[in-house]
C-alpha cells in the first residue's frame, strides 16, 4: 500500500480538493488560517507530498463546507479493487 499515494485515483482526491478548495474561493493561506495550520501544510497535501487521513479529510471538508459523501463519489467509482 506504500505505493497508493502514486496511484491515478489518490491524484484524482488530491485534484478534486484543490478543485473545491478554489471553488470555495479560499486559497491555500486562508484554507490553512480556518485549519490552524500553517500555509505549508495545505500546499504538501495538494502536491501529495504529505498524506491526509480520513479525519483530515473531514475537518478541511467542513471547513470548505463540502459534504463527504459528495466528495468521495466520483473518487470511490475510480477507485480500483486491489491495493497493487
């Protein structure tokens, strides 16, 4: 599984939050201030230089005020059904 982070689906999760993100008019920096985090911290996940767990995932969600379920259709439908 160490490779899932390479796989065509996990880029389509990282695409489709840079895709909302944008779509809610935030950028990173802003995104980052409602996360308590700093700007880095946006800017690795978006470039998968660092994994979001699913808690990550919901809180950033919330914070964009995204539905989870409407987020991850098109991600689940992708996604294979082996972790090769």
């Amino acid at each position: 599984m160490a490779g899932a982070a390479h796989t065509e689906t996990y880029l389509l999760f990282r695409r489709n939050l840079v895709e909302i993100r944008k779509a809610a008019a935030l950028s990173q920096a802003e995104l980052a201030k409602m996360l308590g985090k700093p700007p880095s911290y946006v800017a690795k996940y978006e470039l998968g230089e660092r994994r979001l767990d699913v808690v990550e995932m919901c809180v950033i969600l919330k914070c964009i005020g995204m539905e989870p379920h409407q987020f991850l259709q098109p991600i689940f439908e992708d996604a294979p059904t082996t972790l090769r």
